[in-house]
C-alpha cells in the first residue's frame, strides 16, 4: 500500500500529520522528536533516489512516516521487485531484505539494522533442505519466505502467509514439504486436508504412517507465545471482541480466533468490518498502527509482544542507513539465481490469497 506521509520534507508538517494518526498511542514529546528524524529522512531518500518499504510491523511513528510502501511480507517483495530507484531501504527484517536484493541484484538494497533476524529464518539450514530432498526424492519444497537465500535456493516455489494455501493447491504433486514454519504447515495441512509428518521429530513416522505434507520444527518466537487460554480469558471479560490470529500461531489458537491471515489481511479485516472491539494475536505494534489509521476501532491489548528483530529497525538507524549507505545486502549470484527462481514462481501465482 502507497503511503502519504513518505513525501512530507518539512519537520513541521511531519509533526502535524503524525500527530493527527498517533496522539492516542505515541507520547507528545516522542512524536516530535521523531517528526524531526522522519523528515530528514524524507529529504534524504528523494535525494538519493531510494525507496523505503515498510514492514506492517514496524513501529507506529516509523511505519506512518518515512515508508512510501507498507505491507506483508508478499506485497513488499511485489512493489521490490516493481521500483526503479537506485536504493531500496528495506525497514524490516534480513530476510526481507534478501527477498529485495534476489529481485533486484543490479539495485542497492540497505537494511538498517543487521541485528534484525528472525527466528523461523534461523530454524533451518540449506544442508537441511538438502537431507530432506534426499530422503524424499522427487517431493516439491514450498519454502516460506521467512527464510535466508540459501534455503530459498533449494526450494521450488516460496510461500507468504498469505498465499500458503494457494501455493500448495498449486503444485502437480500429492506430497509435499512445507519448511520451515511448524505452526503455518499445521495450519495448511488442515486447511487443505493433507496429513502431515515432522520426521525430525518423529522418526521412524513416515515409515509407518500415511502422510501428504512434511513438516519442519521451525517456530516464530513472537506468534508461539499466543495459548487458547488467552483468548478465553478475553473472551470471558469482552464476549464481543473479534479475535484475529496470524497463521504462525498454534492451529488451537488460530481455531478458535474469529479470523486468519496475514498482516495486511488482519488489517483490512478490521477497516471493513464493525466489531465493538478487536484483539490481534501478532506482533504487538500492528494493533497501533491499525489504532493510528482507524480512530473509530476499538484495539484491545493483551500484552506487549513485540518482535525483538523487527524492534531493531529504528528512525535513528534508518537515517544513517542513508547518509552512510550501511548495511548492504548482498547474495552471491549462484545462490541469488535459484532462489529468485522460487520468489518468482510464487510471485506469477496471483496477487493475494482468499483470505485477503
Ligand atoms: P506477513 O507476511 O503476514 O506480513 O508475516 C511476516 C512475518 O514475519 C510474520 O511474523
Ligand atoms: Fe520472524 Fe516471528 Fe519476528 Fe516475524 S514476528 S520476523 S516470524 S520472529
């Protein structure tokens, strides 16, 4: 989505506008602060000619500044691979960035922070994948973007949480591996009625059982931390509140929420929708940013769980990523063109899934 504020250069106008999104989540005095940073930011990027895309999980006075895209993980990797700028600034974690730089080797693509991992990305490497394509010749991967280059690069198609289903209903095959998410594959194997295996974790399983899908024991740090207790006890106290799960929690939880999807979807399923009142079950500055750009809506918070690698990318990091052009991200090209081969196979298959 094409943002409004990206072009604002004037530290005073930059003010206003945030003021006039955030005032009810962001204290005063942080807001000017950063109405200071975000315009120096804006000025800069025109004169460089570079592109910021922005994580739905950035933080609220980041994500209603300085991005002239914001979205989930499968509209920043389209409008990466649609931008004639010289840079793309990529506000949002390493594998994003990767994803940018595997659709763009010719462009400089900067990531603010290189602190800024995740733990699905961590959960799995190409030698992996590799053992699991041994083990199961012939089977097609389905690689959820949330990993590094090299694992994509071993991968026939990618995935978003977006486009899982979809992507597997796509594949000519009866089996398939689903890396490297646990929860997501759960989650598409019973939306897809396949039976699914996790032979690293049970063994000697698939010699023994009937299996369609086969799993990895990859978790998201932030979305395993949601239990169906929680949203009991929320529903005991607001029995009208709408639940929204990201399709990384649990299938208990994502079963027993009102809604599934990514985070543009959970987002536009607040905007259109009148609930009294709504809980996300995600990164926790998503319900600010939906609170800053819906006043009417009501966003309930359970608790504060913030994504400790999308917490990394700030206004102060983003302007020196600019004015120092840091940190580079780079893929060598061997594994930069298998992989981009999996992103654009995923790309061709349409715009969003059905839940969008
Ligand atoms: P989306 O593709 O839904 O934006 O998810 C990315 C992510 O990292 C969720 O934790
Ligand atoms: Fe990775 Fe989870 Fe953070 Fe998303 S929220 S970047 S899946 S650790």
């Amino acid at each position: 989505m094409a943002t409004e504020t990206s072009n604002i250069t004037d530290p005073d106008d930059m003010y206003r506008a945030l003021k006039a999104k955030l005032s009810d989540v962001v204290p005063d005095a942080e807001l000017f602060y950063k109405s200071r940073l975000a315009a120096q930011i804006n000025r800069l990027k025109q004169e460089r000619n570079a592109v910021i895309l922005g994580h739905n999980y950035m933080e609220p006075a980041l994500f209603h500044s300085i991005p002239d895209f914001v979205g989930d993980s499968l509209e920043l990797s389209r409008k990466a691979a649609q931008t004639d700028k010289d840079i793309i600034v990529f506000c949002g974690v390493r594998f994003m960035a990767e994803t940018a730089k595997i659709l763009n080797p010719s462009k400089t693509v900067l990531i603010p922070s290189r602190r800024a991992g995740c733990s699905l990305a961590a959960s799995i490497t190409a030698d992996d994948v590799r053992q699991l394509k041994a083990k199961y010749p012939g089977v097609p991967v389905v690689t959820y973007v949330n990993t590094y280059a090299d694992v994509k690069a071993e991968t026939d198609i990618c995935c978003t949480s977006s486009n899982a289903v979809m992507v597997v209903n796509s594949l000519d095959s009866d089996k398939v591996i689903f890396l490297p998410d646990e929860y997501l594959a759960r989650n598409v194997a019973r939306e897809t009625g396949k039976r699914i295996i996790f032979p690293t974790r049970e063994p000697r399983a698939d010699d023994e059982l009937e299996f369609d899908m086969i799993g990895w024991h990859g978790r998201c740090e932030v979305h395993e931390k949601f239990t169906v207790e929680d949203i009991r006890n929320i529903r005991r106290d607001f029995p009208d509140v709408a639940i929204l799960a990201h399709p990384e929690c649990s299938p208990e939880v994502v079963a027993e929420a009102d809604f599934s999807g990514s985070t543009t979807a959970m987002m536009k399923y607040v905007e259109r929708t009148q609930a009294p009142r709504y809980l996300l079950l995600t990164e926790c500055s998503m319900a600010d940013n939906i609170a800053g750009a819906n006043p009417d809506k009501e966003m309930l918070r359970l608790c504060s769980v913030r994504c400790p690698h999308m917490n990394e990318i700030t206004l102060e990091d983003t302007l020196l990523a600019l004015q120092k052009r840091q940190y580079v991200v780079d893929v060598p090209p061997d594994i930069r063109d298998r992989a981009r081969l999996a992103v654009e196979r995923m790309i061709a298959i349409g715009p969003v899934g059905k839940k969008d």
